[in-house]
C-alpha cells in the first residue's frame, strides 16, 4: 500500500487556534483532493432558501436555466478549507456561462468566515449562504463535510461528491459543460 | 493559497501486524494507523487532549465541557472509498476492544449531544461538535471520504483494536487497526 507522509496533527493544532492565518492550516494532511462527481437519476432538488453574508436572500428556485455547484461546508472542516480555491477558480473558468456556485455554511457567522475568507490568497467571488442551524443540510440530506450537489437547469440533482474535491479538474469542468449543453 | 513546507516530519512504517500501518509525526509524537483492505481506507490520527480542548472551546464549548471530550482518547478519522464499487458503513457496527476487555460501541452523535444539553452546551457549539464527527451512517461513492472525530473511552497512553464493518456488492466486510494507542496527556 502506498502511504504519503502527513502532517494532520499540526494542522488540527494550527486549526484550534483563534487569529492563526488559515492558509498555514490547510495544507497538511488530508487525501488527496478528487475530482470525481457521483452521477446520479436526476431528482428534484430541495428547497435551499437562505441568506448570504451580508443578509442578501438566495432561493436556488430563481436560478433555474442554470448549472448550479452547491458546496456544502465549514471553515474548521479541512478538506472544506482546502477545496475552496478551486472553487473559485472553476467559477472564473466558466464565467459568463449559465452556471452558479453556492456555498452553503453550517452553523457558523458572518465574521467567522469572513475571518476565514480575507485570509485565502484567493478572492471568493460566489456567494456564501449562512445555515445557521443546519436545517438546510438536513434537507439535503448532507452527512458529512463537504458535501457537494450540482443541479441541473431543470432544478434537479444530476451529481455529488463526498469530501474534497479539486473543482477545477478537467473531468470536473467537461461534466458541468456537458450539463450546460443540455 | 500558501501551503506549509512539505518536510517530512512524518515517519511511516510497516507493522508488523497484518494491514495496519503506523506512522509517527517526529515534530508533534503524535500517531497515525492506516488499513486499506477491500476498496476501503480507514485511518486514525492522535488528537492531544490539548487539541480537543482548544478546538472545542474555539467554537463555545465551556472549559468544563471541552474537559469532557478531552478526557476521551479523541481520533482524527478518514474513511475514504480507494475502491471501485459504492460503500457504506453505520458507525454503529464498528466496535473497539481495549486491552483485555469486551467490545465496545463508539459512543455515538446523539449520545454525545444528551451529554451537551445536559451540560448547558450552547446550540451552536453542538451543531460544530456534530458536524466536526465523523458521519454515523454514509455511502461513499469511488473517491468519496470523510474526515471526523471518533472518541474510545480508553486510558491514556492504553491500546484497543478497531474492527470496522462496511458493505459493498451486497456483501458485508470487516477489516480492523491493531495496536492503536490512545495518545498520552502532554503529547
């Protein structure tokens, strides 16, 4: 079996202390990050109703007629810290087109992840919905974090993947251009 | 993003003790068992008493509640799907047996958050606590995981074998860590 070294235990303790720079706390241990989406018999998507950080409403219902990326996550999950990124970039790689990302937050607030967010080298462009008390995921049936859904442009769940992802893979973005041309 | 100096701090071995294999972190002591067997991974990293304190009362756990779980023998845990078919697993199946001693149960998310509310634990730090576990019950797809904290009510510095149970292709499987060691008090 091949085995990569790992550096989780530093990364836990970095992750437990307040005012640390989160980019110190991401790289360290985890799996590698997939890139595979779970294809699946598209089924209607529950409702997602919510706000986003700066109390702007959202309801994925007025974003049918696009491909929409739903990431569910929070900033003390590792692999949700270190998939973020990528995120972002698939949103600049397919900008202009009918698609949208979403990331839906659990339990945490607006100046938790802003703390989170300012610290990323990266400038998050997508909108960040707050589930405060995680009535969202149960609807969606999350188990675990992150937990990510794509919907298609009939409002339906064609897709997911369980733990971290690099959203920005090829496979990822021929998948979601697929679904953009239906 | 900025990424840590990948030096190699860890220091893998292979045991001697069929499928399981060990690592230690030189700079942190703390430890890390890993199997893969039958397109399952299931790995257990240390987590100090220290690191469950602060990460909990981080997210308003009072330090009396934070104590609670500390004195747990608390695990970073990644199950991950290297197969090629979906599995899934209920925590609920896994047991772990200390040295000389019957199986035990993990103590489960709904146990734990009787013992919150108990506690007066506020609701917010509970959701973290739940979702900071590692899922009760999941199916994994190929390339799906998870990576959350199990607790084993096990002495410190004592061992316990870990048997994990997952299905796939209609069958049930069962695979196991040896020799994991609950990390000591100051590591």
């Amino acid at each position: 079996m091949k085995m990569r070294n790992r550096l989780a235990s530093m990364a836990f303790a970095v992750l437990c202390l307040p005012g640390v720079p989160v980019a110190t706390a991401i790289a360290a241990d985890l799996p590698p990050l997939s890139h595979s989406l779970t294809r699946q018999a598209p089924k209607p998507a529950p409702a997602l109703k919510l706000k986003d950080l700066d109390g702007q409403p959202y309801d994925l219902a007025q974003l049918k007629g696009k491909v929409v990326l739903i990431n569910f996550w929070a900033t003390w999950c590792p692999p949700c810290r270190r998939e973020m990124p990528s995120m972002e970039r698939l949103s600049q790689t397919l900008k202009g087109e009918a698609f949208s990302v979403l990331a839906v937050d659990v339990g945490e607030n607006a100046d938790t992840i802003e703390t989170f967010t300012g610290q990323l080298d990266t400038t998050l462009t997508f909108p960040i919905l707050l589930d405060t008390r995680s009535r969202t995921m149960q609807a969606w049936k999350v188990a675990g974090l992150p937990t990510t859904f794509l919907v298609d442009k009939q409002g339906r769940i064609v897709a997911s993947a369980i733990g971290g992802r690099e959203f920005d893979h090829p496979e990822m973005i021929r998948t979601i251009r697929e679904l953009l041309g239906k | 993003m900025r990424r840590l100096p990948l030096t190699l701090l860890a220091m893998w071995s292979a045991a001697s003790l069929a499928g399981t294999e060990t690592s230690m972190d030189t700079e942190t002591g703390l430890a890390t068992w890993q199997t893969e067997t039958a397109g399952i991974q299931v790995r257990l990293t240390q987590i100090s008493p220290d690191q469950a304190r602060g990460f909990y009362q981080a997210r308003g756990f009072s330090p009396e509640a934070a104590e609670r779980y500390a004195a747990e023998c608390v695990f970073m845990t990644v199950v991950r799907n290297v197969g090629d078919a979906p599995i899934r697993y209920r925590l609920a199946d896994w047991r772990y047996e200390p040295a000389g001693q019957p199986p035990r149960a993990i103590r489960s998310k709904a146990q734990w958050e009787r013992i919150w509310k108990r506690q007066g634990v506020p609701e917010s730090a509970r959701i973290a606590f739940a979702w900071a576990q590692i899922p009760a019950t999941q199916t994994y797809a190929p390339g799906d995981w998870n990576q959350g904290m199990t607790s084993y009510s096990v002495p410190r510095g004592g061992a316990f074998t870990l048997r994990f149970v997952w299905r796939a292709d209609g069958k049930q499987h069962s695979g196991k860590l040896e020799q994991v060691r609950c990390t000591d008090e100051n590591a």
